[in-house]
C-alpha cells in the first residue's frame, strides 16, 4: 500500500505530503500514526533544517475523516492526533505549510500547527465543527484566535464560512496568497529564504517564542534576556560573508 504521507529530504528541507488524494487527503488515524512517525524522525534528524508541509491532489486536506468518527476511530494513546500537530508546531525548525484547495476543519487545525503558511488564491478555508455538532480537540479554539484574533475566530466558528487565500492572507491567517501558477514557486521561495538564515537563530527563536507565550510583558523581556542561546557557531563566517559582499 502506497504511504499515506510522503517525505522528501533536499538540503536540509524535509518535504512532507499528505497523500491521499482520492480522498481529498482526509485525515484518517491511518495517516496520522504516518505523520506522527516522520515528525519523530525529523526531531531527531540533526540535518533537517525546516519543514514543508503540503497535500497531493486538488487540495491540502478536506479535514478529518467522516467515516473514520463515525465509526469511533481509536488509539492506544489518548488524544493521539492532537499529540501529533503538537509535536509538529513545537519542532525546533521553522514549519511552512502550503495550503491550496480545501483546507477544513481537522485540515484547518493541522495547517495552523505551521509557523508560516502560504496559500494559493485556490485555497479555501473554513472551520465547520458547528456544521457536525462537534468540538476542536486538534487545538483550533486556541491556535485560530492567536492568528487571526478571537472575533474574527468566533466569527469563522460560529458561521462555518468558507474563506478564500486572499480573505486569509488579509486576516493574518495566512502569511501571503500567490496564484495558483506561482504557488509551487512561492513555496520553494519561502523555503529558500528560511534555508538561508542561520538553523541556531532559528531554533532559539522558535524556543523563545514558545516558552513566552502567553507571560506577561516583564516576564517575557526578562525571559529572552536570561535564557537566550546566544551567539551561534556560525555567527562570525556570516558576518564575514556579508563584509565581504559590501566590499
């Protein structure tokens, strides 16, 4: 049986793909003990330097699948799927997510695990646990509102209506919508860009960032002051190179 998420390892960035396109890349607990299994490999992976996030097919994900809640889908693990796009967004490496086509609900709450998502104008967003009579447990009622601030999140809750790329890149959803023509070329941009900044900047960034989330202003200063990595191994050879290109 052909994986159900696809990796691809080129310089430093690991490619991950949903990849079950006939499906609309539905989210089954199939597919997320996949997904669970690559974040763990990439963790511990000291040549992964970011992540790419994408779909196979017409869209990135159409969201959990139906059948599978239906049918009381299970794990050993309590909370497994939840586990895994919280092991995804805490990854010490920058995570870009490529979104185009649908992007609903267990989709949305996996795409936000991403630090910077990039949306095709083809992409469309919506959360409709409301439509179902259910409830985010992936981490949606938490993650959306810091994205796009909490009326605009209850609005999306409340409504389940479906938003274009270019309504969720104006909302902060979003960090940028490109045209479907440009979007695998936006996606490498991004990727090139974070690529080229030092992985010690970027690992102590994201730590940083995580661990003052939510600490009041005074806590958060004093927290990046005390407990900041510091310069990286590489800080010197990068200040060289750029002297040497203003020469």
């Amino acid at each position: 049986m052909e994986a159900l998420v696809l990796r691809e390892d080129r310089d430093g960035l690991a490619r991950l793909t949903l990849n079950r396109p006939d499906k609309l890349n539905a989210l089954s607990m199939e597919l997320f003990v996949e997904l669970g299994a690559h974040v763990a490999a990439i963790e511990a992976d000291p040549t992964a330097r970011a992540v790419l996030l994408k779909g196979a097919g017409k869209c990135f994900s159409a969201g959990h699948d139906l059948g599978g809640i239906a049918e009381g889908e299970g794990h050993e693990q309590p909370n497994f799927q939840a586990q895994v796009i919280e092991r995804l967004a805490n990854l010490p490496l920058p995570v870009i997510v490529g979104v185009h086509g649908h992007c609903y609900t267990g989709g949305l709450e996996l795409a936000l695990a991403g630090d910077i998502i990039v949306a095709a104008r083809s992409a469309r967003f919506a959360d409709t646990h409301a439509r179902f009579s259910l409830v985010p447990v992936w981490g949606l009622s938490v993650r959306l509102p810091r994205r796009v601030g909490t009326y605009r999140a209850r609005e999306m809750m409340f409504t389940c209506r479906t938003y274009c790329g270019e309504e969720a890149a104006a909302m902060g959803l979003a960090n940028l919508c490109v045209a479907d023509d440009d979007y695998e070329a936006a996606l490498a941009d991004v990727a090139q860009q974070v690529l080229a900044q030092s992985s010690h900047s970027h690992r102590a960034n994201k730590r940083l960032l995580i661990e003052t989330d939510g600490l009041p202003l005074g806590a958060s200063l004093a927290h990046e002051i005390y407990n900041g990595a510091g310069r990286g191994p590489d800080m010197q050879d990068r200040i060289a190179a750029f002297r040497n290109r203003k020469r």
